[in-house]
C-alpha cells in the first residue's frame, strides 16, 4: 500500500462536498480527467473503492466515508503549516532560545520581555539560566539561539561576543561592619571582613579574586553562593558583606550600606552568537529591544 498524497486527498474531498467529479475539477482549477486521475491513483493506492455513483452524483461508499476526516485533518494540517510559515516569514511570530545568568534574569529581562511583547506579542522567548562555560556551549550546539554573558569569556572560533553593558560591582556591608569614615572600600577593607561571594568558578567570582589577587590578598569567604537575592537576604541579616553587581543593587536594602571599591571594579555583559547565526526578524528585534534596555547603542 502506497501512502496517498495531499492532491489526491483535496481531489476526493472535492468530489465528496460537491457530489461530483467534473465541479470538484472546476473548484481545484483542474481538468476532468485530471481529477478522475487522480482519484484512480488514490483507490490504487489504498487498495479500496472510495466512490461510487448514486442517482447522477458521487458519493462515498463506506469506506471513503470512514477516510473523510482523516483526509480533513491532512489538509488542515498543511494549512496550519502554510499559516504559521506565513506568520514567521511576515515577522508576527518567532522564538528566541535565550541563556543568561540568574541576576540578569531577574534585573534585567524582565523590562525586555515587556516591551518586547508590546512590539511582538507573537515572539516567544526561552529562557535558560546557567553559568558562562555552559551558556556558552549551548550557543556553539545550537541549542540556544543567543547567550547573555558576562566576560571575559573563553569563545570558540564559531562564537562571537558583542558587548553591550558595563556593569560596576559594589560592596554590600551590613551597618553594623561598615568601617568607620569609608566612602570606598579597598581590598585590605574587606579582607578583614566575613564573605558571602559568588560560587567558586562564577566569571564574577573571577573577577572579584584578581581584586583581592592583584592588592596581594585572598578573601575570607564565609560562603559561596550561586544566589546574589539569597546573598542580599544574608547580608541583610548580618551574616557577612558581599560584592555584587550594581544591576541587582538598585533599590536600598534595609540594614545595609553600598560602597564603590578603591581600585574600582566591574564587569561587562555581552551578548554572545554563533558568526553563522541567521538573524531572523524574532531574533533581530529581541537583541535590539535588549541593548536598547542595557543602554547600548544599536546596531
């Protein structure tokens, strides 16, 4: 048995809503024997009769009753194929595969989805959440379309990072352990304190211990952390002070004090896309909504 193609099932569905062959020809801009044709192909294929005539008209005999829907389901099938290739080729929908890093996710996507669904409401976005290293290699997979990073990051020759927004990072001090007199805190300030710092390996860990590396000193971490809320909470209650991104510091926390660093410090966000990438009409408005929120220029 042959599997019976989308013509010949629009060719006996015509047949069957008109009652017969000659207006189901017309209809589908064939000729008759054309449609006929194709009938005899679909009853070969199927090894069945389909049609029969009855008092002038065709009708179907039993079992091209019992193929009626299963032919209708095929042919809305392609037409919901046909409608969503049109929807994506005219820009109404999309999907963006996005990975970043959890205090990005939180400070600074949810301003992007925002205005992206007010521009696109059709653009699904897929967040996932990780460190850099597997970001990174997710993008090289093609299992994410686009990463948000922080750098520096060790790119593959396929990979190509633009960046898009500074970042300072802050010290984060209970009150009640702020030195006395200090606008900024310097690393010998805060080695003499108890650290709640990012995870070991975390890209902003890195940063944080050239810091300390580069004034010839090793932090007192108390903790690591993967969380920079549940850093913030600990902080809070006076467990130890932190140094964490300005991002995720832009609205006061009781009980603390923020202080810039002496050497100053920061980070940069990047986005980060395979250099084959096709930028599709979905893709291009997601990563321009997102420098536009992070205050990069576009292009």
């Amino acid at each position: 048995m042959r599997d019976p193609s989308l013509r010949q099932l629009r060719t006996f569905l015509s047949v069957v809503e008109t009652g017969g062959i000659t207006t189901a020809a017309q209809v589908l801009g064939l000729t008759q024997p054309a449609a006929s044709q194709q009938l005899r192909e679909l009853e070969r294929a199927l090894g069945i009769r389909l049609l029969e005539r009855v008092g002038g008209r065709a009708v179907p005999t039993a079992a091209g009753r019992a193929l009626i829907e299963p032919a209708r389901r095929a042919r809305a099938a392609v037409e919901d194929a046909r409608a969503v290739a049109s929807a994506h080729r005219a820009g109404e929908t999309g999907r963006v595969r996005l990975g970043t890093g959890a205090t990005a996710c939180i400070h600074l996507l949810p301003a992007v989805l925002a205005t992206l669904n007010e521009a696109m409401p059709g653009l699904e976005v897929i967040v996932s959440t990780g460190n850099t290293p597997d970001m990174l290699r997710r993008v090289e997979d093609g299992e994410l379309d686009v990463a948000l990073v922080t750098l520096p990051a060790a790119l593959g020759r396929s990979l190509v990072a633009t960046r898009i927004m500074p970042d300072p990072l802050l010290a984060l001090v209970p009150e009640a352990m702020l030195p006395a007199g200090r606008q900024r805190l310097t690393p010998a300030d805060l080695q003499a304190l108890p650290l709640i710092l990012y995870e070991a390996g975390a890209n902003t860990r890195v940063i944080i211990d050239a810091w300390f590396r580069r004034a010839g000193l090793v932090p007192r971490t108390i903790m690591e952390l993967a969380s920079v809320e549940a850093t913030k909470i600990l902080v809070a209650g006076g467990r130890g002070c932190s140094v964490l991104p300005a991002m995720a510091l832009r609205q006061p926390i009781p009980g603390t004090a923020m202080r810039p660093l002496r050497p100053a410090l920061g980070r940069t966000l990047a986005i980060i896309l395979r250099r084959e990438k096709v930028i599709d009409r979905g893709l291009a408005r997601f990563l321009s909504v997102l420098k536009a929120c992070a205050g990069a220029p576009p292009g």
